[in-house]
C-alpha cells in the first residue's frame, strides 16, 4: 500500500464509489474511505431514472444494477386539486428502483474490484489536511482510535449532505430558502396496481410511493419546516397527520404494513458557496443538493463524479487542483447540472401554489407527449455521454 495516494476520496456513495473506479480505470491511485461499513442505510426515495443506467455501464455496473432492480415504467401524479397524469418512459434503458444497501454496495464492490483502489470501511474523516493553502490529505479516525493523517495529490470530498470537508473549508451553507424535511420508511403488502412510480401533491407537501417489488414499496413525504412541530417525539403519530392531508395516498396504502420504523431528515437543502478549494474538490450532494422531488440525486451524483474526473486527471497532470482548474470546473459543472437545479426550482414554486400545480397538471395530462418530454428531461432519458469511447 503506498503511502501517500494519487487521489483520497472521502464518502463512497455513488458519487464517491463511481469516481473512485473511473480514476483507477485511467492508473491513478485511489484510497476511498467511508465511515460506514457497508452496506449501510441511506434515507432516499430509491427511484432512479433512465439516465443513470448508460453511466453505471461506463464503470462496467450497469448489468449487475439491473439483474436486481424492479424496473419503473414511468409516472403517476396527482395533483392538489385532484387532477391526475401519468407518463410513460419512451427509450430502451428504463428507470428502476433498488435499495440503496444494495445499489451503493454494489457500486463500493465495483470500486473495489479496480486497482489500484484501496478501500477502507468504518474511518471517519474530521478535516483535511492544508499545508501552504492547498490540501494536501485528510485527519481520519477509526472507531475511538487514534487520529491518521492519510496523504493526496488531490482530495475528493464525496460526503454526502454533511461534508465535513464543506464544511471545515468554510465553503457549506443551507438554503433559507428551501427549508424541507423529509419522513418516510419502507411498506409491505402493498397492492402492486401498476408499475408506476406515484407522486401526490398536497398543499405544501407531496409523497412519493415507489414500488420495489414484492409488495414492498418506498414511502418518502416531504414538507415545508413548519409542519416538523407536528412529528417532534413521535414520528409515527406525525407520518399519520401528513397522511391525512394526502388523502389518496392514505386510501392507495389501505392494508399495507410499515416494514420499520419512520425516519426523518432535513433540512435537506443545502450547497457549498464553491465546488471547492485549492487542493479539494466537492462531488455529488456534498457541493450540492435542492430538493428529492424529481429523484436526480443519484444521476446527478454520477453525472457529477464524471466530470470530476475529468477535472481530477487535469490537476494530477498539472501539478496540482489550481484555483483556475477550481472555477473552470464550476463553470462546466454549472453547464451540466444548472438546467436541472433551475427546473428543480421551477417546480418547488409551482408546487408551492396549489392552484399553478393544478393548472400545469392539467397541461401536462392535456398535452399529448408533453409529460414524456418532462419526464425523459429529469430522468436523463435523453443524455449522451461525453465521451463513451473513453468509457473509465
Ligand atoms: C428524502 C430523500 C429522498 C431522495 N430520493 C431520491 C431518489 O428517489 N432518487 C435519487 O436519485 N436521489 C434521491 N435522493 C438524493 C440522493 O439520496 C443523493 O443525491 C445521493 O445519495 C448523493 O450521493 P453522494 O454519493 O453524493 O452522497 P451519499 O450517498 O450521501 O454518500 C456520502 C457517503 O459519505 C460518507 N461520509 C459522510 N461523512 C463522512 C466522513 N466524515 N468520513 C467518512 N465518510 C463520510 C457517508 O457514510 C456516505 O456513505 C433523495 C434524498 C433525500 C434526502
């Protein structure tokens, strides 16, 4: 094992595993660390667009992804008012839901399986190490052991909506904005009915239930901050006042079981001022992450992890993560995810007004193939990779 890495990248969801293989792919020494020991929870709505299947496949994942998921044929919502649309998936690759256990574990075993990754379970990173300005490796800590300097040409950090390293490099902020939080947990016994996702939009809130086989389905309701009052104690009494102001979704769930207990989580919207420092760079939700209501957090994160490679490759051959490289990625990383944070935020305001999102789901279940266009846009339907032939 060698001393000091080409690359540490800290978090190994699929923001970090992805990148961690695509680096190695290309020669470059990766130690990939996470504080879990996998396979772990992750709170997430479990839906996962077209998208994200082409660049599973760069990293040779796809195959092994689809043999497990439960494959979604499209939407159905309802909105406020009662207005019902659905729409249907029109390309090859479909959309699927599969738990995040199994979906990042495979994603870690991937990594895993590239040298020269090295990876490390259960080490918890506390800061990074910055030597003249420029990071240079990370302070990490297994269990209630002794503190380890690991060192790096370049810091990755890949950890998720907590990033310590946003945070330590001063660059984490939350959107006041957009103060949501989320409930939810796992089903049993639901009645399958279609092989839908199901979206229901509420005044304030909206739930999502998506079907993973089985009988079993992912149940997630989110809603503005000041409804958290009502679940402060106790979240199962809170889960049944959301439930009731989604009447269709309390009626759609008549006979199924909780398969565990509720969760919550929020505030969920957060970004870094920067994707970065000199030194690091931020991937995945940990430069970013608005709102989980059209389930591109993961596509994103991939999307995300491959143009960080592109930037990563780019400061190891040139001695180092400049501030040049820094803004030069912000600006390609703008280019590639800003139509999607602003579509995010287009959407949380219309929904924001019962009345608009009733007027648009009646566009959308009037207008023949307009529901398609939207659903292929937030699901990636429709994304070319930038360059299949280079595939890591
Ligand atoms: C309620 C909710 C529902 C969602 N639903 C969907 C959905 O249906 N579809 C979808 O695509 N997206 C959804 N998302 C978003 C999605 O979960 C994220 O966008 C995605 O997980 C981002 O991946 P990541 O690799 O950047 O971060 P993560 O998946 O969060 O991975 C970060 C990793 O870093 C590790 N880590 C954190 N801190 C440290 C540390 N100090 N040291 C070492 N390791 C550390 C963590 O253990 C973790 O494994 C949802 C999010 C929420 C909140």
């Amino acid at each position: 094992m060698p001393e000091a890495w080409d690359i540490v990248v800290v978090g190994a969801g699929p923001a970090g595993s992805t990148l961690a293989a695509r680096l190695a792919a290309r020669g470059w020494s990766v130690l990939l660390l996470d504080q879990a020991r996998f396979p772990r929870r992750k709170i997430c709505g479990e839906y996962f667009g077209p998208g994200c299947l082409p660049l599973l496949e760069e990293i040779g994942a796809a195959a092994e992804v689809l043999r497990r998921a439960h494959r979604s044929l499209g939407i159905r919502a309802v909105s406020p008012g009662g207005v019902e649309f659905s729409a249907a998936y029109r390309q090859a690759e479909p959309a699927f839901s599969l738990p995040r256990e199994e979906l990042d574990s495979i994603l870690l075993e991937r990594a895993r399986r590239q040298p020269p990754v090295t990876v490390r379970e259960g080490l918890r990173v506390e800061a990074p190490v910055v030597e003249d300005g420029v990071a240079c490796g990370v302070v990490a800590r297994q269990g209630g052991g002794k503190p380890v300097v690991l060192r790096a040409r370049v810091v990755v950090g890949a950890d998720g909506r907590n990033s310590v390293l946003a945070r330590r490099l001063g660059l984490f902020r939350w959107n006041g904005g957009h103060r949501r939080f989320s409930v939810g947990l796992h089903w049993e016994d639901v009645n399958p009915a279609s092989a839908y996702g199901e979206i229901y939009a509420g005044r304030g809130l909206y739930g999502i239930l998506n079907q993973q086989g089985h009988g079993r389905a992912n149940l997630s309701i989110v809603c503005g901050q000041e409804r958290v009052g009502i679940w402060k104690g106790n979240l199962e009494n809170g889960l049944k006042a959301l439930m009731n102001e989604l009447p269709r979704l309390r009626d759609r769930l008549e006979g199924a079981r909780p398969a565990e207990r509720v969760h919550a989580l929020g505030p969920l919207a957060h970004e870094a001022v920067r994707p970065g420092a000199p030194g690091v760079l931020l991937v995945g939700d940990a430069a970013k992450f608005y709102d989980p209501f059209t389930g591109e957090g993961v596509y994103m994160a991939l999307l995300d992890a491959r143009l960080a490679a592109r930037t990563i490759e780019a400061a190891l051959r040139q001695g180092g993560l400049t501030q040049e490289l820094l803004r030069r990625h912000a600006r390609r990383r703008n280019q590639q995810l800003g139509l999607r944070y602003a579509v995010q935020s287009l959407i949380q305001r219309i929904l924001a007004c019962p009345r608009s999102a009733d007027v648009v789901a009646r566009l959308l279940a009037g207008q023949e193939g307009l529901a398609e266009r939207l659903l292929e846009f937030l699901g990636g339907a429709r994304h070319r990779p930038w360059n299949k032939a280079g595939a890591a």
